[in-house]
C-alpha cells in the first residue's frame, strides 16, 4: 500500500498536478484499493471535521494580521527605522533584512510572505546604496524563513492538529531557536563583509542624531508592541493561539488606521489575499488528513514503525535518515504539502524512538525552512526573483547557499541540544 501511495503521488506530481489534487486523488485511490466504495462516505465526514475545528481558525486570523502590515505601509516604515539603526554595523542594511524578517515574521506565520514583503520594502533601498546583489537577495531569502520558525507559524499550527501536541508549546519552542538562526545569518554577513568589505558601500549616508534615533524607534516601535502584545499574551496564558490570532488582527487594523494607511482600497487587497491564501492552505490541509486516514486505515504507519524498532537503529542514525530524506523532499515539494505527506508514516517512528514531538516539530519546521532555499522547488527563491526580475536566479541561490550549509549546522546543534527548543516551553509548565 505504501509503494501505491507513493507511486500515485509520483505520477500525478511529475505530470504537473497540484500537490494538494495529488494528495487527495492519492488518498481516496488508496481507500478504494482497500475497501471498495464503502468507506467512500466516510471521506466527507474527514473533511467536515478537519475543516470544522476552532483550532484551525488561527490560520486565517494570522493570516489576517500579516497581509494587514504588508498593504498598510506598517512593514515599509518598521524597515526604514531598523535600516537606519543598523545602518553602521558591519553589513549595513543586510542586518536589517535579517533583523527585520525574524521581527515581520513574528505577525505573519509565512516563510514566502516574508520574503516577498521584506523584499519589496528593501530591495530599493539596497539598489539605491550598491550593495552586493548575491549578499542582499540572499540575505532576504534566508531571513525569509524565518517566517516559519518564530511564532505565530502556519506549519506549527497544521503540525499540532496533525500529531495532537499544543500549539503554545510549539510556538515557544520556535522562538529561542529562531532568534540563535537568525543570529547567524546576522554574525555570517559580519564575517563575509569583514572578510570582502566592498559588499557593502562605504560609510552611513545619514547623520546618527538623536531626532533621527527616536523617529527611528517610533517606527520601529508598532511592530514590537504588536508582536509583544501577541506572543506575551500566549505565553502567560492569557488568551488561546486562536484568541491571539483575532486579537493580533483587530490590533494590525488598529495600527493601519491609526497611520491613516488602511485605505478601501488596501482592505479590499487585505480581505482578498486573506481568503486566497487560507483557501489554498485548507485545501491542502484536508487533502493531508485524507491521505493520513488511508495510510493509518492501511497500517502503514504501524509497519514503518515496526521496522524502525525491528532495525534496531540508534536514534542518530533515524535522524541522519531523516535528514537525507527531508532535504530530498524539499527540492521538490512544498513546505507543508511534505509536513502532511510524511508525518503519517514517520511520526510514530519519531516516538517510538524517544524524540519529543514538540522538538521534532521545530526540527521538522526548519527542513521546510531548508527547502524554501534549495532548488528546483525553492519558493523564497522564486519570491525574490519576482521582485528583483534582472537579478539572475543563479545569483540568488549562490548568495543563499550558506545560510543554507548554517541551517544544516544548526540541525546538528538542536539535535545536539534539545533543550534549545524546549527550555522555553518548559517554562510554561
């Protein structure tokens, strides 16, 4: 059943069909090899339950919030304030694309949002000043991923539902290793600047004054209070990830009005992104529970269990395994539609072996970050690309492989290290 499977999905992906039509031709194939017609009926009570879950409704709320800051002109004037107090550090501006994607990433929960906003906030600037194209577009990329990684993140949110763990725990777990990720990213450009100065230009074009400073801060400052407002309130228990969603939402629109920014106009392109990209992500979220009933109906999860334990393989070997595997899959799957594909048949594994799921669920967050930056899929790359069209795609990806080769060190250091994903939920207990 597992080669049916994967060998329907195979097809149906290599001839072009959409991963979530792929998933859940796959699932209902899978069902019919099984039991016929009879269990047919029992698919759209799966998609009525799946879809009908109050925990699922933060998806949309973050969703909200996000596109709210992209068409108010919040994100722009945040940038130009992080830009010009970053100004003078080694690296310039490219700190701040790093900086202010892991800050825009904590109200926006997408990796490709991330990067295509803060690539249309900052691209400009970096074109006016010089910079290295291969330094800035991927400095971009990368901290794109970011979007995933600090909370609110959509794959936490589905990655919860699908394995039943909390989804506070996983948005704590995603902030102490978001923050060291991007403390790399920001301490790999010092190193490349240090080591090959023209990256960069010369010097600071504006003068570091006290006004400057504190306009700067102001601009800064809605962006922070929204993000502290969101994740203090989850993290004190004071509302539910779902709460906090809404809460996040009413807050941006508050902010948008407040700038005088939230035209007609942008609530219109607000509502409209809004429900494109939630009705994209349920699609694919109903299409994996699907897929996830037909293996479980199957015993598929339970065999590939089985023969884990029965192979007798010690934990790091399971994880190189799932290292190869996850970076295969990111070349040519989307982020969430290979969370849903594998989940079912790898998870039990996970546990048998004595991994925490909530850490794993980190770990499983930073491979989609992998492959958002690994061709031929490489969605961040494609995100940047559309924005700096006369960038080639090949300088894009070259300024984006070391992040990279860092994320994959970083995989080793969380395996090494648990306990950087989960002293911070830990607290919560």
């Amino acid at each position: 059943m597992l080669m049916l499977y994967v060998g329907v999905i195979g097809v149906l992906i290599v001839t072009g069909c959409p991963i979530a039509i792929a998933l859940g031709v796959a699932a209902i194939t899978g069902v019919a090899v099984q039991h016929g017609f009879d269990l047919l009926p029992t698919i759209g009570d799966i998609i009525w339950n799946t879809s009908n879950s109050f925990t699922l409704v933060a998806i949309p709320m973050f969703i909200l919030m996000g596109e709210v800051i992209m068409q108010t002109g919040v994100a722009r004037r945040f940038y130009r304030g992080l830009a010009y107090l970053l100004g003078r550090t080694p690296g310039g501006l490219a700190h701040a694309n790093v900086a202010g994607s892991a800050m825009f990433s904590a109200i926006c929960g997408s990796s490709v949002a991330t990067a295509l906003t803060m690539s249309q906030v900052a691209m400009p600037e970096l074109r006016r000043r010089n910079y290295d194209m291969g330094l800035t577009t991927g400095s971009l990329a990368a901290g794109g991923t970011l979007g995933i990684l600090i909370p609110p993140s959509i794959p936490m949110i589905i990655y919860a539902v699908a394995v039943q763990t909390s989804i506070v725990d996983l948005f704590m777990a995603g902030v102490v290793p978001g923050l060291l990720l991007a403390a790399s990213f920001m301490a790999w450009i010092a190193f490349q600047v240090w080591r090959k100065p023209s990256l960069v230009p010369d010097g600071e074009p504006h003068p570091f004054e006290t006004g400057l400073v504190f306009r700067a801060v102001v601009d800064c400052l809605p962006l922070l209070v929204l993000i502290g407002a969101t994740i203090g309130s989850l993290y004190f228990g004071l509302v539910t990830p779902t709460e906090a969603g809404a809460f996040g939402a009413l807050a941006a629109l508050l902010v948008g009005v407040g700038f005088r920014e939230l035209t007609w106009k942008s609530l219109v392109a607000t509502l409209s992104g809004t429900v494109t990209t939630t009705a994209i992500v349920f699609y694919i979220i109903v299409a994996g529970s699907l897929l996830s009933f037909g293996m479980v109906d199957a015993g598929i999860a339970r065999g590939v269990s089985q023969a884990v334990v029965d192979a007798n393989l010690a934990p790091w070997q399971f994880f190189l395994l799932i290292v190869g595997l996850y970076i295969v899959l990111g070349m040519l799957i989307e982020g969430v539609s290979m969370m849903l594909l594998t989940l079912p048949i790898l998870f039990p594994s996970v546990v048998a072996l004595g991994f925490d799921p909530v850490w794993f669920g980190v770990v499983l967050v930073v491979f989609i970050e992998l492959g958002a930056l690994t061709p031929p899929m490489g969605l961040n790359l494609f995100a940047i690309n559309a924005v700096a069209e006369d960038v080639p795609l090949k300088t894009i990806i070259r300024g984006s492989f070391p992040f990279v080769l860092i994320m994959l060190a970083f995989l080793v250091v969380l395996y090494a290290f648990p306990q950087l994903a989960l002293w911070l939920p830990g607290t919560l207990k």
